[in-house]
C-alpha cells in the first residue's frame, strides 16, 4: 500500500509532543526542562520533525528561538486539537453534560427565537458552555467544530443526522401607523400601493420573492408592480415593518411577540399560509451526546 504523504505518521505524532512545549515556552531550555531532556535533544527532535514534515516551524538565534508564521499555524491548531481532546475526556468523566457546546443557526431564527430563551437552558445545565454562532450558509460542522444547526428549509443538508422541531407560517405584517396611512385594515388588494419587505435568502441563497409570491397566489391578491426592499434575513424585514418601511411577510414564530405587544399587527386578519419548509435541529451522524441530546430534548420542549 502506497503511503499516503499527506497524513502525519506515528513518528511525527511522537515528535509534537516536543514542538508543542517548544512552542508554548519558545525556548528549548524551558521545554527540555518540562520534558526532563536536554537543550540539545529538544532541538534535536525539532530538526528532524522540521525535515519530516518539510515545514520550518522556528527560526534559532544565538539567544533565543521564535516561531515561524507556518510554525505558529501548526501550533494554535495542534493547541486547539489537545484543548478539544482534553475537554471530551473531562466531559466523559462528568458524564458530558459540561464543557462548551457550540450552536449554529440561521440569524433570524437566532434573533428572534432562540437567544430570547437561552437564559432557561443555562438555568438547568449551568455546567454547558454555548457558543452560538450565525450566518446564511450551510455549515461544515466537521471542519468548523459546530456540534448542532439549527436550520429553516424543506429538506436537511446531507449525511448529517436531523431532528424536526416546528412548522412555520407566513402572513403579511406592520405598523398600525402604516396600516392606516395605507387604509390595509382586511383590504389586500391596497397592498398595491404598498412597499413589501421580504427575506431574500429565506431558504436558500436567493429565494427572492417567493414568499409574497406564494401567499399572494394562495390568497388570489395582485403583488405590487415593485418587489420592494429585499434582506438576507428575516429579522431585518421584521425591524424595517416595525418603523414603518412597509409591509413584511412575517413568519409566526418569529414575529409572534411583536404581534403580542403590538409593535406590529397582522392587518389581513388570520389569511396565514403553512409553510412546506419548517424549523429542524442538525447533528452529526453518530454524536448522541448527553449534552447535544439534552439541548435537543429543549429545543424541542421549547418549539412546543
């Protein structure tokens, strides 16, 4: 069998036990010390690692060594790998319902669902740490150590395992000032007059008008000449009806509190369209973790 000469071999993998404590003192002493060798092995081992891998990872003075740029790159990952490693082992001895467990999800449903709630799950498992990060994309949660994504389309990226957690509804909202000033009060057909306000990137990266345009079909209503103003989330739409830019196509669950404090009013009564797409949670295949499994078994008490 051929080698495969991109993979570190166990020679390597033996050798950045020392390039790491070289790298965190950068001095050869200090690790020599650590590791109960000498200077010169230290050096020793990182010369033959540097002609191995084909990377020079320090540059050496009379004084003192310093990493390289390549060096530094090989270092901060090799940290980040250990710290993981080091995390699941201390999570598997606290039957894993501790450590940090990051969080992917589309802006909107950040903004206006999830973040509200989050003080409830910190409450139960004051033990986990969430990162929650955003974005449009759909995430490689491999390469980018996201353990869940919370998403909003008709069918769930690829080879990654999924759990539903609630369908979805749109229907047309704004401000009680706008409704007025353009007489909206049970009348559709004034939304000729009318600015929409969509997201763009509802459920895919240019998804357009199609919710106006799906609504405005279902319910027999003529769509304004213009498309309005178009944003890559949905939140923004919702921000821009609540000043009175226009009229947004809301989905329920997202606007449901501004509907309840009267920010924003549903001016066509309850003429709402199901949504095909709907709200699911996607894991990794193969990761049922306590702490995955119990942020999961919230969502899902929390989406009903």
């Amino acid at each position: 069998m051929v080698e495969d000469k991109r993979r570190l071999n166990g020679w390597q993998l033996s050798k950045m036990h020392t390039f790491e404590a070289a790298a965190r003192y950068e001095s050869f002493a200090l690790a020599a010390a650590e590791l109960s060798l000498t200077p010169s092995a230290v050096s020793h081992r990182i010369s033959l690692l540097e002609d191995e891998l084909g990377i020079q990872l320090f540059t050496r003075s009379h004084r003192k060594v310093e990493l390289t740029q390549e060096g530094k790159r090989v270092y901060w990952t090799l940290k980040s790998s250990l710290d993981a490693l080091n995390q699941e082992v201390l999570d598997i001895k606290n039957q894993a319902l501790s450590g940090t467990l990051t969080v992917y999800s589309r802006p909107s449903i950040a903004q206006c669902w999830l973040v509200p709630m989050l003080g409830d799950f910190t409450q139960r498992y004051p033990s986990i740490s969430l990162n929650v990060l955003t974005g449009n994309e759909d995430v490689n949660m491999q390469r980018t150590g996201v353990d869940l994504a919370l998403y909003f389309d008709d069918s769930p990226p690829k080879q990654l395992g999924y759990h539903f957690l609630m369908d979805e509804a749109i229907l047309p909202v704004c401000s009680p000032e706008y409704a007025r000033q353009h007489a909206l009060a049970q009348n559709p057909d004034n939304l000729h007059r009318c600015t929409l306000l969509h997201d763009r990137q509802a459920w895919s990266h240019d998804s357009a008008t199609d919710e106006w345009s799906s609504w405005a079909t279902h319910f027999g209503v003529n769509m304004p000449p213009s498309s309005g103003i178009g944003f890559d989330r949905a939140d923004l739409a919702i921000i821009a009806a609540t000043h009175h830019a226009g009229v947004a196509m809301g989905r329920k669950r997202l606007v449901q509190k501004h509907l309840v404090c009267g920010e924003l009013i549903a001016p066509f009564g309850e003429k709402t369209l199901k949504c095909h797409q709907h709200y699911y949670v996607s894991t990794l295949s193969g990761r049922q973790w306590p702490k995955i499994d119990a942020f999961i078994g919230w969502l899902k008490e929390r989406a009903n």
